[in-house]
C-alpha cells in the first residue's frame, strides 16, 4: 500500500477553511470575488513540501481531500518549516479534482493567526462562492485542535458570531475526529510563523488515497 504524510501538513488549512464551510450555506453572496491574500504557489511547492520536505510516499494526492477515504502506513520524524506557497499548493492540488475548496489560499500571519481565502464548490451548498477567514489555530493534544474564529465572511457578508461558534464546534469535532484515527500521527508542537508554520513531531510514512 502507499501512503503520505500529508494530512498532518494539511490539517491546519482544512480546520481553517471548513469553518468558513460551515457558516456558507446560511447566506446569499453579494460579491464574487476572492479575497487576495497575495499568496501564489505552483505544483511544485506541493511537491517540495511533500516530498522533499516531509519526505512523504504519495499514491495520488487528488484522493487526499476532505471527506475521502485514505490508510496510513509507518511513522517518522519530522522537523520542517513549511511555507504558505507550500500549504496552499497542498490544498489545490488535492482538491482539484474531487475535493469541495478551490483557488485557496493559507496565509500564516504568526502568534498562532492564519488567514484562508477560497471558493467552496462542494453541491450541497446551494450558492458556491467566495469564502475569507481569520483566527486562532490552538493546539491541544497530540493529534487535536481547536481553533478560535476572529472573523468569516462569506461575499460582502460578515457571519454573525453564534453562528461561528456552532460551526466551529460541530466541524472541529469532525476534523479532530479524523485526526485522532491516524495512525503514525503525533503532533509535538506546532509554531505559526509570519509566512510559514513550524511542524515537530511524527507523521505517517505513506498514506494511499482510495476511491
């Protein structure tokens, strides 16, 4: 079987971009276009970060998205600087084909603050469009997250904040939920930097997307 490692590098966009999932399908878009975050990234950022980096065997990295099936194999250390240009690559390149977030872009701001902009195109959500969000990614175990949201807008529209809070909680139980069935997976400590984020710790050797 083939594997990566992946989703250990991937987790931290994913919690942050699903909020703004979470909070779309409550309103109309009022504007079309995508937040710029001046992020700008080609395939082989992916493939630096994957490969070169975390040194990750890869089956197919478009079967890696939210929501897909995958099994991971082994476990080994890694102690990496990863950039925005490398996490943002990641994301489109795995969602490309199959996965509901487009044209994203990760901004690590630093002190723990990302930034995400993007397209959700997933067909339960009735009004495809532009998302932004804005927050905390706070650490909380070896294979857990939670994050705090300090702003989403979906379009023109700023989502109220009780409604953050719902999504934050039911989605963070989710991605944690998939974390914490990883085998190989141990998150030491995770460092966000102006333009990069720090990952120590252990990440499967190979992971295998299935169909």
């Amino acid at each position: 079987m083939k594997t990566i490692k992946i989703l250990g590098l991937v987790f931290l966009a994913l919690i942050v971009i699903i909020i703004a999932y979470a909070g779309f399908s409550y309103y109309q878009i009022t504007n079309q276009n995508q937040k710029d975050l001046r992020v700008r990234y080609s395939e082989a950022d992916a493939t630096r970060a994957i490969a070169d980096k975390a040194g990750i065997e890869v089956n197919d990295l478009s079967k890696i998205y939210l929501g897909s099936s995958f099994t991971t194999q082994g476990s080994k250390p890694v102690d990496q600087v990863f950039t925005d240009a490398e996490i943002s690559a990641i994301q489109n390149y795995a969602n490309q084909a199959n996965g509901p977030f487009k044209s994203v872009q990760i901004h690590f701001i630093g002190d723990g603050k990302v930034g995400a902009s993007g397209f959700v195109t997933d067909p339960r959500v009735t009004l495809p469009g532009p998302v932004y969000v804005r927050g905390d990614v706070i650490q909380t175990g070896p294979k857990s997250f939670t994050t705090k949201i300090d702003h989403l807008q979906v379009g023109n529209y700023v989502v109220p904040g009780a409604i953050v809070e719902k999504a934050n909680s039911e989605f963070l139980g989710y991605v944690n939920g998939i974390l914490g069935n990883i085998d190989g997976l141990n998150i030491e400590n995770v460092e966000i930097q102006n333009g990069s984020v720090h990952f120590v710790g252990d990440l499967p050797e190979k992971i295998t997307g299935l169909e």
